[in-house]
C-alpha cells in the first residue's frame, strides 16, 4: 500500500513538472 502512494505521488509529481515545463515552452 505504502509502495503504492509513492509511486502515485511520483507520478503526480513528474506529470506537474511535465506540465509546467510545456506550459513554459509555450510561453
């Protein structure tokens, strides 16, 4: 269980990094 909220949470936090970085791309 534990294993899996850190995957989830690393997701979630390599996705909004993903995110920020395109959205700066189209700035």
């Amino acid at each position: 269980m534990i294993l899996r909220s850190i995957v989830l949470f690393a997701l979630a936090g390599l996705a909004e990094i993903g995110g920020g970085y395109l959205m700066w791309l189209w700035l």
